[in-house]
C-alpha cells in the first residue's frame, strides 16, 4: 500500500505594532523551525502584519521587522496565532477583524497569545466561550467582554476551533499543545526536548516551576523521587510511600512537590499517565485494557474515564487519529 502523502497545515503569526517580542518568538520556535525530521512535511510557517500587504512592524522592545506576508496569509491559512500587541488599549488595525473572521468561517483554528485575546474578544469568536489572558488584564477582559467566560487561573482553554493562552511562557504551552493534538504526544515532547521546556505543565498562572516537570538531580530527594515516579507509573503510588522515599513527611511532601512542580502529586501523576498512555496508543498496538494497566489506570473503564476528561475524546479514537496519520 502505499503511503499517504501529508497535507502541509499553514500556520499565520499575526504581529500587531508594538508586538511582543518574546510572544512572537514562540510560534515562530515551535512552528517556524524546519521539524521535517520528526514529521514530514512540517508546518508551512508565516509571519503576517496587521495589514493588507506585507511591511514593518514595530515591537515593544525597541526595534521593527520586516513582515513577509499580510493579511491575506491569515485568511487563508488552517491555523492563525494572534501574538500579544496592544490590543487591550487601542483600536484594531482596518481589516484585521474581517480577516479573523474569514479565517474562522472557513474553518481555520484560531489561536491568541496573552493580551491577543482581545483581538478575538473583538472580533466576537470568544462569545459564549470560555477564555483566558494574562492574569493582569483578565478582569479587564472579562468587563469590556461580559459574553465571554474569563478563567484568570489557567495556562490555556482549548475550545476546539478557537484557543486562548495565558501571559507570555504559557504561549509555549499553548503551542505545544496545538503539535500534540495535530501529531501526537511523541512529537510534541520532542519538540518540548529540543527547546528544553516541560512538554506539559500542570497548575495555572500562579504556578513557579522551580525545575523542569521529571528533571533530576542527585543532590535532591524530591527530583529523584519524581524520576522514580515516571518509571513505577503503573503501581499504585501513594502519598505516604512517595513522602517516605523523599524523607519527608506526608504533608512537607505535599508542600514541596507543589512548589517544585506547580501541581499536586495526584494531579502530576494522572497527567504523567495520560502522557504514557498518550504514546502508548500512539506506537503500539495494546489493547485498551492492557494500556491502563501500564499506565496506573488499572481498568480500561478507568482510564477512559480520564482520557476523555484530559484529553476530550477516547482512548480508541485517539489511536485511530494518530496512527491513521502515522500511516
């Protein structure tokens, strides 16, 4: 048989004036870059200005760049980033909210990074939804925009056809997320290993990740015990054994783990598992049973229960999804 011939998927970063620097670079790192190695062919990579043709845009940090496409790219491409820009104080720029719009009608996946919430709030594909911002300008949002549900307290909401991304590094999470859904949990923790960041992190915008999630150091009882958590996922770990093997009590363990890790142990490992089984349906050919018992999971009820909370769908249509296309 042969092989099915992949579909380049284009995604368009729409840059406003005064862009922010650093929410620009995230999906130019993780879509722009030529990943072809690990899945062929890579996205189709396009950095828009907010106008019709291409041209100058200014940042927040001092200096302008060159725009190779306009907002033609945008209406046309299958998923558009909207990156952080001033977008909370001043006035979209003519014809940034119709090409939103356009893009969205023809079934693009529309994505804001931090304050690029707006510019979707605007253009009125967040109302009746649930959204997210940087913590700072959420209560702004959720007041200007009272159709629109605002969770402060998240990293990202994925609705599906349109996604909201908290202030600055959780546009990585975001990102990342985006590859994980179109290739697979593979994929996206080699990309997350590539730009040496936690392929998913639990906790919201409050968090402080004190070190990478599974990260080890000899010198530290509670990252040598994260490291064994990974390897024993599939026994039941509890609370006093873990908190005994870091040489601490239950409660310093909780409070610790919470700190280095940004989550509870409980929530850390169910979203280690998913992971696993993540992969597992991806490149094996287990049944359904016997991932959820290498997961901790323990029944296949259990974990389909879980996979479709975490991941909204099941275990069997995700398989059927990444290994149709690994095919």
């Amino acid at each position: 048989m042969a092989k099915k011939t992949r579909t380049r998927h284009t995604v368009a970063a729409l840059a406003a004036n005064g862009a922010g620097v650093f929410e620009l670079a995230v999906p130019c790192e993780v879509f722009g870059l030529d990943r072809s190695y690990l899945v062929d062919p890579w996205y189709e990579f396009k950095v828009c200005a907010p106008a019709k043709k291409p041209g100058i845009v200014s940042t927040n940090s001092g200096f302008s760049f060159y725009a190779e496409h306009g907002l033609d790219a945008v209406v046309t491409a299958d998923t558009v980033v909207v990156c952080a820009g001033h977008y909370e104080r001043v006035t979209p720029p003519d014809g940034v909210i119709e090409a939103l719009c356009a893009a969205h009608d023809r079934g693009a996946r529309i994505a804001s990074l931090c304050t690029g919430a707006f510019l979707l709030a605007e253009a009125g594909l967040l109302d009746g939804r649930r959204a997210t911002t940087h913590w700072m300008w959420a209560e702004e949002l959720a007041e200007r925009y009272p159709s629109i549900d605002v969770d402060p307290k998240v990293l990202y909401i994925d609705e599906g056809d349109v996604l909201t991304s908290a202030g600055t590094a959780a546009g990585i999470d975001l990102c990342l997320h985006i590859v994980r859904k179109d290739h697979g949990a593979d994929i996206a923790n080699a990309v997350a290993r590539r730009m040496v960041v936690p392929p998913h992190r639990d906790g919201g915008q409050a968090q402080y990740v004190d070190i990478p999630v599974g990260a080890t150091d000899d010198g530290d009882p509670l990252s040598r015990t994260l490291g064994w958590m990974l390897e024993h996922l599939a026994e039941p770990l509890t609370i006093d054994d873990l908190a005994h093997r870091s040489h601490m009590s239950p409660r310093t363990f909780a409070r610790r783990f919470r700190a280095v890790t940004g989550t509870t142990p409980h929530q850390w490992l169910l979203s280690q598992r998913i992971l696993l089984a993540q992969r597992l349906l991806e490149t094996s050919d287990l049944a359904v049973e016997l991932v959820a018992e290498r997961c901790g999971f323990g029944t296949a009820a259990n974990l389909r229960h879980h996979f479709q909370r975490v991941v909204d769908t099941s275990p069997l249509a995700y398989r059927r999804t990444f290994r149709a296309e690994a095919g």
